[in-house]
C-alpha cells in the first residue's frame, strides 16, 4: 500500500507542474500583459513600469516562472488587490466553509445515492426503479442555483424552517477553533452551536447534492445492472451462496469501482461549483470571494483558486486510487 502511495504522489508532480505552466503561460498572455489587468485600463505607463519591477515582470521569462513556481511552491500566492492581505491568508478564512459545505452536500449523495441505485436495479421494472430514475434525471435537469432559490423560497423564507442565509445564528457565543462549525461545537462541546450550524447546512448541501446525487443513483443502478449479469454471480448464486454474500461480496464490491471514479469526480467538481450555491446562501465561504475576485480582476486570488481547486482534484484521485486498491486487490498488484 505504501508503495502505492508514493507512486501516486510522484505521478502527480508533472501534472501541478504543467498546470503551472499553463498558469504562467495564461498570466503573460493577459491583454497589456498582468500589471494592465491589475491596474485596469485608466493605468498610465508610470504606474505599469512600477508594478512590473515590483512584481519582476521586468525580467526574463525563465526567471519569472522560477520565482512563479517558487511561489508556488512555498506557498505564497502574492496579496490580493481588493484587500490588501496575503492571498493564503485569505483563502484559510474562507476555506473551512466551503469545505464544510461541499463535504457535506457529497456525503448526502453518498449516503442516498448508492442505495437508492442499487435498489432500483434490485427492483428493476417497479415503481421504485422508475421513481429513481425519473428523479435523477430531473436532479441533473435543474440547475443548482435555481434549486437553491426554491428551496431558499419555500423552506426559509414561506415556511422558516431553516435559516436563509450565513453558516450560523448572529450572535450566537460559539468559539472557533478550526473553521469548521460543526466540528468546533463538538470539540468544544458547545452541542447547541453544532446543531445551528447543522440547520444553517441543510439547505445549501442538499442544493448543492443535487446533481452529484442524480448521477450517483444513476451509475451505481448500471453498475449493479451490469454486474448482475456476470458469470461469477450467477456461479455464487447457484452454488447456495446465502443472498447477503452475494450481493455484498459479489455485487455491490464489484460495481462499486466506476461509482468510485465518479464520486472522487464529483467531490472536486462541488467544491468549484460551491460558488453559486454560496452567493445565493451569502454562506461566507470561498464563493463570495471569487466571485468579488472576478469583479475586481484580482488576479492572484484567481490563480490561488485555480490551483487550490487542481490541488484538490490531484488529492482527491489519490484517494480514489486507495479506495480502488481497498476494493479491488488486484490495483495493488498492479
């Protein structure tokens, strides 16, 4: 197994650097090069020349990718142009949310999805069958932000049942440890400030599980499908085998790989995508940031977020990969 990590983790070293190749390549290729970009068009000649030695776009371009990749590499994602602060500073305040809320929403789907998959396929033909497939089709249909507006509408603003919007009451005594709310008041043991923060998730994670649940159902019902089928369950089957070994060893073990691929997928996809259903919740995460980033051009939050996001991805598939090999022993042969 660990052999298998390492191996991972130096696959995923050219692919952080060509992501910061094309970085620096999408940098240099700004119109009026990065210090117009940042200082807008009422800019004059003085005020660039000035950004370009602060920033040592003066020099040449070898130099300035390894300073970039330096950066990079150190961590230091420059100061954002809007407020004025450390840019990983920034992005450790409002991590935590975002974080939260995409964990969260994915553990919805989870939990949700690949039952209900793999008892419509179980079922297949029956009401419950066409029931899931109907709703994951609609699921992938609506989009979130729209979804998360009806369920604003209906459940927090007509009903009040949940809160519209922040990640917790105002004025609610509740100490901070790490960012995450839920698990600061268990830690704390402030039980009360956990379950607010509980009530102030629901509504934005089950917007933003919405798609990664339909598509969860939807594979995990072919994938059982499919495996059904095999040979090697029908010999299971025939040889007396009692039905929970079957299903459990034979079935859902083996068509649990592809869904596996789909939700490391989707776990990164949530928490790009965690943007829209941020705004429309004003929850104080990442969203709210980037998307004041992308009005103001502040360019380096952008190139924070992109590689926080590719950092993501590149972490989540190594985990995929350890899943695969727990689930599938031959990986690990391989």
């Amino acid at each position: 197994m660990l052999r298998l990590v390492v191996r991972r983790v130096l696959q995923l070293i050219p692919t952080l650097l060509g992501l910061s190749v094309l970085l620096f390549i999408w940098l240099n290729a700004l119109p009026g090069g990065p210090a117009a970009a940042m200082l807008g068009e009422r800019a004059t000649e003085g005020d660039k020349a000035r950004i370009e030695e602060a920033l040592g776009l003066d020099q040449p371009v070898w130099v300035q990718y390894g300073k970039f990749l330096t950066r990079l590499a150190s961590l230091d994602l420059g100061t954002s142009t809007q407020t004025g602060q450390p840019v990983w500073d920034e992005f450790t305040r409002a991590f935590p949310a975002t974080m939260e809320l995409g964990l969260t929403a994915i553990i919805i789907a989870v939990a949700v999805g690949i039952p209900l998959g793999y008892f419509a396929a179980r079922r297949r033909g029956t009401w419950l069958d066409v029931s899931a497939v109907s709703g994951s089709l609609l699921g992938i249909c609506i989009p979130v932000f729209f979804l998360a507006f009806i369920l604003k509408a209906v459940f927090a603003v007509n009903l009040q049942w949940f809160p519209s919007f922040g990640r917790q009451t105002t004025g609610l005594d509740a100490t901070e440890v790490t960012g995450f709310y839920v698990l600061d008041g268990l830690l704390t043991g402030e039980f009360d400030a956990a379950l607010d923060a509980v009530h102030h998730l629901v509504l934005p994670a089950l917007a933003l599980s919405s798609i990664p649940l339909a598509i969860i159902v939807r594979m995990t019902r072919a994938s059982v499908l499919e495996v059904l089928g095999e040979d090697y369950v029908r010999t299971a089957e025939s040889k007396g085998l009692q039905q929970r070994v079957v299903r459990g060893r034979h079935v859902l073990r083996n068509a649990l790989l592809p869904v596996v691929t789909a939700i490391g997928l989707l776990t990164g996809g949530l928490l790009s995508g965690a943007v829209l259903t941020e705004s429309v919740f004003a929850f104080g995460g990442l969203g709210s940031f980037i998307r004041t980033a992308i009005d103001h051009r502040d360019y380096p939050v952008l190139v924070g977020f992109i590689m926080f996001i590719a950092l993501a991805y590149v972490l989540i598939n190594l985990l995929v990969d350890l899943a695969y090999s727990l689930i599938d022993p031959r990986v690990r042969v391989h």
